[in-house]
C-alpha cells in the first residue's frame, strides 16, 4: 500500500468517527426532548386524571379548590359500574354470563 492510499483510509476512517460523532449528538437531543415530551404527556394525564384517594376528584380539581363529595362518589362508581357489565353483556364474548 502507497502512501497515497494510507493517507485516504486515514481519512476515510476521520470522516466515519466524525459522522459517528455528529449522529450520537443529534440522536442525543432528539431522544431527550421526546422524552422530554414524554414526560410533560405523563404528568398532565396524572394531574387530569380522576384519583381514587381524592375522592374522584383530579390533582387538578383539589388544587383550584375543588370540594371532594364521597357520597357522590359512590354514587357515580356505583353508575360505572352497571353501565360496565351492561357493556359486557351485549358483547357475548364469553360463554359465561357477567
């Protein structure tokens, strides 16, 4: 092999590890700001999101000072409920009855 040749891998093997290089940064900042995303996309659906603790209510509803009402809590679980097992049973999926 001539010098010529040397010289040109050489490069060839700088141009790889920079283009190496160039594509670890970008994936870099892509995966932090889609999980950046991610993570804003978490919390506003744990903060909108009814909580059993609160009563139903979301961290959102407590936080502006929403009044947590357990008997209309049950009430509303109790509703859920029926409408669930009257969903289950138009679907007949299952060969035993809900």
């Amino acid at each position: 092999m001539d010098s010529s040749n040397q010289l040109s891998d050489d490069l060839k093997n700088d141009d790889k590890a920079f283009l190496d290089a160039i594509n670890m940064i970008i994936y870099r900042i892509l995966h932090f700001f889609v999980s950046l995303h991610c993570k804003a996309e978490a919390m506003d659906d744990y903060n909108n999101r009814p909580h059993d603790v609160l009563s139903g209510l979301s961290p959102l509803e407590v936080l502006n000072g929403k009044i947590m009402d357990k008997n209309s809590l049950h009430s509303k679980m109790l509703l859920a409920k029926a409408e669930r097992i009257k969903e289950n049973r138009k679907a007949g999926c299952c060969s035993y009855s809900f």
